[in-house]
C-alpha cells in the first residue's frame, strides 16, 4: 500500500510528516487531507483571533505534490 505524507506549511514554518499513512490511493489521501484541514479549521476558529495561513500539502513516497487545502 503507498504511503502518503501531509506536511503543514505556514508563511514562517514547515512541519515536516515524516511518518506518512498508508492509504489505497491518492483519492483517499486528498479526501484525509480535506477531512483534517475542516477539522483543524474548525478548532483554530475557536482558539485564535489571529489570521493564520496554514496549508496541507500531501505529498507521495516519491515526494511529488498530489494535493494541497488551506486551513
């Protein structure tokens, strides 16, 4: 099964996933990266009152880009 990693990037940070998930397909990993993005979205609306652009890019064990959401 391939492994999927879901970086977070902001303007002044990257955090680097350096565990993955193994996942069928890229379908099912923009599907978790959306589910995870409305999730953490969800939660920075209640704790924060800054503006904050935080992204998740999913990438593949090749490394190559397969999908990006905002948060």
């Amino acid at each position: 099964m391939p492994r999927y990693y879901f970086h977070l990037r902001s303007k002044e940070q990257f955090i680097w996933d350096k565990e993955g998930v193994d996942l069928p397909d890229p379908v099912i990993a923009r599907g978790a990266a959306d589910k995870a993005a409305a999730e953490l979205r969800g939660g920075l609306l209640h704790e924060s009152t800054q503006v904050c652009s935080w992204v998740v890019a999913v990438t593949d064990e090749g490394d190559e880009l397969i999908h990006v959401t905002s948060l």
